[in-house]
C-alpha cells in the first residue's frame, strides 16, 4: 500500500503493525515544548535529548532547515525530527512552517523509511503551532520519492493535555 491514509487516533500510539518512524516538524531554533512534541516527550524521552543535543552541536552537524534526525524509541518504532519550521513566532516573514524544508526533509525520510520496510504515522504536520494549513496540496507526503511506503497522518488534535 502507498499514499496517504488519514487516521483518528493519537500518533504516539500508531495502531499500524511493522516498524514505524513517527515524523514530526520541529523548529530550528532549539526550542521543544508546544504541541506535538510535549506527547512525544510524555511517552518517549530520548528524541527530547537527541533534538537538544543536535542543536546545541548544529555547528558540527546537519541540524538546519530540512535536516532529519530518527530516534529509535522502541523495538519497531523510531521517532524522526524534521526541521521544517523557522523559529516559533509569526512575524514580518510569516508564519513560522517552511514547506520546502518539510519537502526535503520528507525526501530525506522517505529513504529511511523505504530501508525499513516502515510505515510514516504522523501528527498533521505543518500546522499548529507552525501556523500553516494542514492541506495535502501543500506538502507531499514520502509516498511519493518511496514506492510502497504509506504516510498516515492523524487527523486528530494533540492529545489532551499536550
């Protein structure tokens, strides 16, 4: 199966069988804690200290605008960082969602994920707290660079309390 499947349900708990990579965006400025990722930190905290970790050393590493980082949280599960957003405010440039740098760091999944054999459940990416607009046209899932391979976005908010 390929494409995107969407689902109800909380993407910390993916009900798909396999390995799975749950891709979240993350901003480039080192900050983690509003939305997605406080769900991720509740349930698994070492993509918390990689993400952390990857930015304070960004002057020896990839971190930057379209990076990815996969954190392997449990036997068949990875969580992958995708830095898709620029800071966390809207400003004189906008909102804070860099759609090409979710594109490449899409891209970049897709080969991780195809090397697998993974499924890629996800929160609706690219907005919330990154202001954008959760429409497909605006972004294209690693299905399309990954033959085989299925994004499933989860169409429900963040879990409570996140």
């Amino acid at each position: 199966m390929s494409g995107i499947a969407y689902v109800r349900g909380d993407a910390t708990v993916p009900s798909v069988k396999g390995v799975k990579v749950v891709a979240h965006v993350c901003n480039d400025i080192g900050g983690w804690g509003k939305g997605f990722v406080l769900a991720v930190s509740r349930r698994w905290p070492g993509p918390e200290a990689s993400y952390r970790a990857w930015h304070r050393d960004r002057a020896a590493n990839d971190f930057g605008p379209g990076a990815v980082r996969p954190v392997q949280v449990e036997r068949y599960v990875r969580v992958a960082d995708m830095i898709g957003q620029r800071g966390i405010r809207t400003g004189s440039k906008g909102v804070p969602v860099r759609y090409e740098a979710i594109d490449t760091a899409l891209d970049r999944l897709a080969g991780h994920a195809r090397a697998l054999g993974a499924s890629v459940p996800m929160p609706r990416i690219g907005c919330g707290p990154a202001g954008g607009t959760p429409s497909p046209s605006t972004w294209r899932p690693p299905t399309t660079s990954s033959p085989g391979a299925t994004a499933r976005p989860w169409s429900s908010p963040v879990p409570a309390g996140a």
